[in-house]
C-alpha cells in the first residue's frame, strides 16, 4: 500500500521538498500502522471484561482513525488513562 501512494505522489514530478513530504507522508503512515495495531491490542473488549462499553467505543474510533498518527496519538493516551485505571 506504501508502494502505492509512492507511486501516485511520484508521478507530479516532486520537487525536493515535496521528495521529503512524501517521505514524511510514507514514514508517517508507517508508525500510524503500528501504532494501530498496539491499540487494538489494548483496547480490545474481550481484553476489558469490566469495561466493555468503553472498549468497543474506543476500538471503533480507533479503526476510524487507523492513517491518522496525530489522532491516534490522542487516543493511545484516552486508552492508557480510561481503561487502565483499575
């Protein structure tokens, strides 16, 4: 899928500094996956029995929000402080 969107953003013809945007862009998205996957992991209601509501609320936004790092970001912290605090 990287690939892909190199290959689209490649074909303007970039710049150099348009060369370091969408390197940004591909590293960015990069982190964004794995991020992903770690909240997933922890924010998975089956994971969070007593709080299971609060789980596939935040499951949800974090799926909504898989290729957005920033978003994910705020929400690793929602994750940590909401359903840690047994």
């Amino acid at each position: 899928m990287f690939r892909f969107i190199y290959n689209i953003l490649r074909r303007r013809r970039p710049k150099s500094k348009n060369k370091d945007q969408v390197a940004n862009v591909i590293k960015s998205m990069a982190h964004a996956k794995k991020l992903h996957r770690e909240l997933i992991v922890l924010a998975h209601p089956d994971k969070n029995a007593s709080k299971r509501e609060l789980a596939e609320e935040l499951s949800e936004l974090i799926n909504q929000n898989r290729y957005n790092y920033s978003e994910l970001l705020k929400l690793k912290k929602r994750v940590k402080n909401e359903l840690k605090a047994d």
